[in-house]
C-alpha cells in the first residue's frame, strides 16, 4: 500500500509523462502527415491515445466527489 504522497507524485508523473506523449503525437502526426509516412500516422495516433489514457488515470480530467450528475438549476 502507499501512502498518500506515493499516489501524488505518481499522478504528478502520469500527468507529466501523459502530457508528452501528446504533445510528441501531435508533432509526429503532423511531421508524418508532410513526408506521407503511414507508418508514422499510426504510431503518432497510439501516442496521443496513450497520452490521453494517462492524463486521465492521473486524476486530472475528473470531476470533484460529491458533485451532482445534473446541472444546477435542472431538476
């Protein structure tokens, strides 16, 4: 089991790592797409899917516990 400064900085990495990953897809699948590389194509799309997995394990794109499914004022 870890702590709870154990899963932080864990976060903190997949975030980090997760964030990489994306930005080096985006700039893969554009370089790529200028020299016709379909091969390239793939692997800039796994980076991106894989970058978009980890930033959302990292805890980052969820929404705060105990919030409503609704919007307020919708009932």
């Amino acid at each position: 089991m870890t702590n709870g400064r154990g899963k932080a900085v864990g976060g903190y990495f997949l975030r980090l790592l997760g964030g990489v990953l994306v930005i080096l897809g985006i700039l893969g699948f554009f370089s790529s797409l200028t020299q016709g590389n379909p091969v390239g194509l793939i692997l800039a799309v796994i980076f991106v899917a894989g970058g978009a997995v980890m930033l959302k394990r990292s805890g980052g794109a969820g929404r705060p516990k105990g919030v409503a499914s609704t919007s307020p004022g919708t009932r």
